[in-house]
C-alpha cells in the first residue's frame, strides 16, 4: 500500500514468474502499482502452461492477449494440442515485447563451457522402497474419500510427500537410509578429493539441516545458504566459496535459486 501511493514512471519486476498467476497475492501486489511503463524480467515466463505467459504479458501490456479465457480458447489449448499455426501467431503477437537471449549467445558467457547434464536413477532400499508405497497408497485412499474442493491439495500433499520420502525417509518421520543420500555422499566426495567445487540445492530446509548434520559427522567442508540467514552472510558464503576456500556450498531452492 505504501508503494502504491507514488505514481512511477517505470516498475521493473524481478523474477517475473513469481506473479505468473494473476490471482497470486505477488501478483495482486505489482498490479496495484501505478506506473507509465512496467518491464518484467523472468528467466522461466512458461514454466507449467502457457497461461503463465498471459499473466505475465497482461501485466506489462494489459489487453494484448485479450482476457484470460479467450487467451486460453485461442492460444493455449490449441498450442498445447500441437497446432504450429497457434504457435506462430503467438510469436508474431509478443515478438516485439519479449527480449530475449540465451547464455550461447555472443558476448553473454563466453568463459562458459558447454553444459553436461548427467540424470543419475537412485534405487531405492527395500524400507524406502516399502515406505514409498504405503505414502502413496495412504495418500491415494485420502484423494479417493476427499471432496471434489479438497482433492487439490490431497493431490499436492501426496506428491509432496513422495518426494520428500525419495530425499530421506526422516523427512516423513520415519527411520531407515536414504538411497540418495548415498548416491550424493559418492559425488561429493569424488569432488572434494579431486579438488573441485559443488553446489548442492535443496527444496525442502530439512533436507539442509539433515545434510549438515551428515556432513559434519563426515568432516566434509560446507555452508548452508537458506532464507532465515542476513544478506550479508549469504553473501560471504557465496564470496567463499567462489574465491575457492569452500569446497561444498548446500543452498535451500528458494533462497539461493533466485539470490
């Protein structure tokens, strides 16, 4: 409310996709800025669906896209079913508002190597294996006895127990290992003895606070960057560890994703 008392002459919204749904309270809070001119800087403008682009577009250029369900009728639904005409007009629509580049582009990296990705499949034990099964099908019986206004976040909350259950059974209260956690421990300490560095990112904070623990234990050298530190502590981590002196940097997603 207070920021919206000045009438601006530019807003620039950072990390644009964190107002991708127009009914978004981060979203609701950059509308109700007056400005003459708004610029959004995003590096995911689609991250799930194309409706993410409209309310992104609509913010800075209002009425561009027209509303939200003829966007949807018109674009989206036939872009998503593979119609290259849909798509074509799209980007005849925004190509003149959207500014975009890419890290292979002249001049933005060019000390960068290529990119390696390396996807590594995890076996679970057989206790995380059990313990996956019984959350999926505890959380499949909740969905199937929910309400249709409930089974939303009956849905969510499954998968997001499922995925903590693949980090570490503890996250779920349960004992056992972790078939990822070993997985990782053979990657970190390939790293460290040959004299490289690693960042490591975490979704969840208490999947960081078991690491730490775990890599104290190990004697493995790391910090914790995570949202609850000062700027001024992330940023001497962040300073250590690009100078060389820290081996090992563990970042919560939220927190050193966009920081």
């Amino acid at each position: 409310p207070t920021l919206a008392e000045t009438a601006w002459g530019m807003v620039v919204a950072d990390e644009a996709q964190h107002a991708k749904s127009s009914r978004a309270a981060a979203s609701t809070a950059v509308r109700s800025l007056p400005s003459l001119v708004r610029v959004a800087l995003t590096g995911t403008p689609v991250e799930n669906d194309l409706e993410e682009l409209w309310s992104i577009l609509d913010w800075t250029t209002p009425g561009l896209l027209g509303t939200r369900a003829a966007f949807r009728r018109q674009f989206a639904q036939p872009v998503e079913a593979g119609s290259q005409i849909a798509a074509d007009e799209l980007a005849t629509l925004v190509r003149q508002l959207v500014l975009r580049r890419r890290k292979t582009d002249p001049g933005i990296a060019p000390d960068l190597p290529p990119k390696t990705v390396t996807d590594l499949a995890v076996t679970f034990g057989s206790a995380q294996a059990r313990l996956y099964e019984q959350t999926v099908a505890a959380g499949m019986q909740r969905v199937r006895e929910s309400t249709s206004m409930q089974r939303r976040g009956q849905v969510l909350a499954l998968i997001t127990r499922c995925k903590q259950v693949c980090d570490h059974p503890a996250l779920v209260e349960h004992r056992g290992a972790s078939a990822k956690l070993d997985v990782l421990d053979d990657l970190v300490d390939t790293i460290v003895a040959e004299d490289g560095r690693a960042l490591v990112f975490t979704q969840y904070v208490r999947m960081g606070e078991l690491l730490v623990d775990h890599w104290t234990e190990r004697e493995v050298p790391h910090r914790f960057l995570h949202g609850s530190l000062p700027v001024g502590q992330r940023q001497r981590m962040v300073d250590e560890f690009q100078a060389g002196d820290l081996p090992v940097l563990l970042l919560s997603l939220r927190a050193g994703g966009t920081g």
